[in-house]
C-alpha cells in the first residue's frame, strides 16, 4: 500500500477531520495565487511580461498580480532571451511548518540559475524544489518582492 494511504489509515476520524479543515483553509488562502493554466502560458513568461506596458497575471480570485518593471528587467540582465522566454512568473515560494525554511517551486534549471545568483551562492533544485532558510528567503524577498509569491500546501504545513 502506498505510504500516503498508510498514513491516512493510521489517522483518527478526528485527524481526517482536521485535515480536510486544513485543506478547504489553504484552498482559500490560495486563491490570490496566478491561475494554474496561466502558468503554462506565454503571458506570465518573463519575456513577454518586460514588453507590457502594465505587467501582470490574473489571480484564481479575479484579481491582478502586478509585476514591478525594475524587478522584471534585472530578472532579465540575469539571463539570456531563452531563458526569459521559459521563466514562468511569479516565481511561488512554498513555506515550512516552522517557518525556518522555504522552498521554492522549479519547474526547470532557470529558477536554480536566478535563485542561484541573487544570493550569490550555489543551490540545487531536488524533487522540483529549491530549499533555502529563513535568511536566503529574506533576501530573496527584498529582491524579487513583486516577482515571488507564497503558496501554502497541505505537505509543507502538515
């Protein structure tokens, strides 16, 4: 039996409970995030979004994320058209339930690139994740504000 379904049958009623609780919760604390067939698209790649005049994405609640025009430019002084062309925005940083660490989503070797130079130090992208600490993630925020958003997942918080 899968490892997840064991987990699930050791759980009391009152556990299941929670944990739906749980998942309906972060479902709605999601909802400002990019819509998910938009990733996928060309209109939230860094490329495409440096050429609109007011960069953005719209959100599964309707709303829009905009980008900052300098964040996107010095994005892109860090890597060439290609890249750009792949790069999808904003970048999502999944939180622990500690808080002493974070991880970023990667969806290929750009992210580790980006990640990589804008803390000046080497990182690995392992099960489509960057993980890095409190300390990186700060500094990643204060640079990429606009082009990074959190994202809360049931396996992270649980």
């Amino acid at each position: 039996m899968p490892e997840s379904l064991q987990d699930e049958a050791k759980q009391s009623p009152y556990e299941k409970m929670l944990q739906d609780c749980l998942r309906g919760e972060l479902r709605v604390v999601n909802t400002g995030l990019p819509q998910s067939q938009k990733r996928q698209s060309k209109e939230n790649k860094l490329f495409y979004l440096l050429n609109e005049k007011y960069p953005h994405v719209v959100c599964n609640d309707g709303s829009t994320h905009l980008f900052k025009k300098s964040e996107l430019e010095y994005l892109a002084s860090m890597i060439d058209a290609d890249e750009q062309k792949a790069l999808p925005l904003p970048m999502l940083i999944e939180l622990g339930a500690n808080q002493s660490e974070a991880a970023i989503i990667c969806e290929g070797n750009i992210e580790e690139k980006v990640i990589s130079k804008a803390l000046n130090m080497p990182v690995t992208c392992q099960e489509k994740r960057i993980r890095i600490y409190r300390p990186q993630l700060a500094l990643l925020r204060r640079k990429f504000k606009t082009t990074t958003v959190y994202v809360f997942s049931p396996k992270i918080v649980a």
